[in-house]
C-alpha cells in the first residue's frame, strides 16, 4: 500500500498509547494521523522503511536486464573482465545488464521470485555450484521460478564438478591476486602445489591452507579482497590472463548476451 513513487503521499497512523509503558498526556491518546515522519514511532515508521529501502535496491541494483550473483566479488571480477575482453575487441557482458548482488546463494531463489513477479524484467543467474546447492539451484527452474536455460553456474564454463567465480581464473594467477593483496599478511607465497589436488575449489583448498598457515596479525581471509585489487590494478593484470581464462570468461558472456532480446 505504500507508493514509494510518491512518499509524499504517506500518511502515519499511530495509537501511542498501545506501546507506552504508562499513561500518556489526554492529546496524545487515541488513533493518531501524522504527516510528519519524525513524529512517529520506530513501530509506526517500519513499513516505511521497509518500502524506502526496497525502492532504494531497486534503484541501485535491479534494471529491465537484472543478472543474479552471489555478492559484490562476482560483480567485481564480472565487471573487470567484461572490461578487459572489450579491451581486447572480444565479447564481454553487454551493459543492458544489471549485475544484482544478493548476499549469498541462499538469498537467490528469494530474489529471483521477488523480481520475477514484476513484467517486463529479463532475469538470468550465474552463481557459484557446489554440491549442497544443487539442490536449491535445480528449483528453481524446475519451480518455474527461471526457465532452465537463465539458470547458469561456473561449472558450466569450468567442467568442473564445482565452481566459484574465483575458479573461472587459472590457480597460478588467482594466487597471484591473493599474494600481491595479503603480502604483509602471508607467511609466505602461497605455490599452486601448496593447496594440493587438481579439480578442487580454488577457495576450499585455500581455506584448509590458511587454517594450517594462519595470516599474520589475526587477519583473516576475505575473497572480496583479491577481487577489488583485481579491479584496482586491471592495467596491471590484464596482460598476464591466459587464453583458457579469457575465453572461459567470454563463454559466459556470451551466453548471458544470447538471452537479452
């Protein structure tokens, strides 16, 4: 019921009386309207924050294109390596889209039936594949949620059984990022051969890695940190990205262009 077109409209009705802890004054008693917000309660207030902050997403992060990921690194690494493929004369991810970052994997079947159930939305996903979301990822077409088809992962472009965004990166390289942004932090370098078997999740293997090598300082690991020094550093980089790296990237591209009309 709240237009949060037009907020000017919005009245507040209160009783202060069903929240006191005591009596208040005889003017105060009652059902109240307000049209001054700061006269109101924090109860009273809540629908309108929740609209306010539903709109401000909205305006933030959802468009006519909306591609669904995980968190605010898939939206780094996506945006740099759009830019280097377009650097490049290659294909990268067309601007019609608006990457959504929705705070995990969980959160995603909530977001996607949330912006499905407005017209005129194209909405695709690529998020990470690990085996306790299959499950969650296969509903959501077959809920009718997304057509199968939007409903894209890493390991669809990695062959691996599973993937993260970071894994769409060759190890040598991704390590690379994680050495240059923890290196006063690391004991020492971190080789591919430090994390163990081929065919693993870059960042599971690094996990287990770093419980054993603990960061200097208490610091802890955060994989949103080698995606902003990617995207802080791209000139840098750019140049040292293998083939198979790029075209993986390309590939995605490339399929989440083909669903935009």
């Amino acid at each position: 019921m709240v237009d949060p077109r037009h907020f000017e409209r919005i009245r507040i009705v209160q009783d202060k009386s069903i929240d006191a802890d005591g009596p208040v004054p005889v003017n105060e008693e009652g059902t109240k309207l307000l049209v001054d917000v700061l006269e109101a309660t924090g109860d009273s207030l809540f629908p309108l924050q929740g609209a306010l902050g539903y709109e401000i997403y909205q305006t933030l992060f959802i468009g006519p294109d909306s591609l669904v990921v995980e968190g605010v690194s898939d939206l780094l690494y996506l945006q740099s390596m759009s830019a280097i493929l377009n650097g490049s004369r290659r294909e990268g991810l067309s601007e019609k889209w608006t990457i959504t970052p929705v705070g995990g994997a969980d959160k995603v079947p909530t977001f996607v039936a949330l912006m499905g159930s407005q017209r005129g939305l194209t909405i695709a996903t690529l998020i990470d594949l690990q085996k306790h979301h299959s499950q969650m990822i296969e509903n959501m077409y077959k809920r009718k949620l997304l057509k199968k088809n939007r409903v894209l992962t890493f390991a669809d472009f990695t062959g691996k059984e599973e993937s993260d965004v970071e894994d769409m990166f060759d190890p040598d390289f991704y390590l690379t990022l994680v050495n240059s942004e923890y290196e006063k932090q690391l004991q020492k370098p971190i080789k591919p051969s430090d994390l163990g078997g081929v065919g693993q999740r870059i960042l599971f293997a690094l996990e287990r890695y770093l419980n054993h090598n603990p960061l200097r300082d208490g610091a802890r690991f955060n994989h949103y940190r080698p995606a902003r020094y990617l995207v802080e550093n791209m000139g840098l980089f750019a140049s040292q990205l293998s083939e198979p790296t790029l075209g993986r990237f390309e590939k995605a591209f490339k399929a989440l262009n083909s669903l935009l009309s």
